[in-house]
C-alpha cells in the first residue's frame, strides 16, 4: 500500500478517534450540567 495513504488513514483514525471520545464523555457532563442548572437556578432545559 502507498505510504501516503497509509499515514492519511491514521490521521483520520486518529481524529475520528478523538472525536469520538470527546461525544462519550461530553455528551454525559452535559446531561448532568443542564440538570443542575435546573435544580439550582429553575432555568428550562432546553435553553
């Protein structure tokens, strides 16, 4: 395989790699922030 496409392929694993942990451990701190501005300020959810 060409070594061009074979550092291209790890970069982009790389980054969807990173992204992908970024959404799992984003997406629950979140959830729990929204949350406590819920019970501590009375603020919507959805805002």
């Amino acid at each position: 395989m060409n070594i061009g496409i074979l550092l291209i392929m790890i970069v982009y694993g790389i980054i969807g790699g990173l992204s992908t942990l970024f959404l799992f451990f984003g997406m629950p701190g979140l959830i729990i922030w929204k949350f406590y501005r819920k019970l501590k300020y009375n603020i919507a959810l959805t805002d």
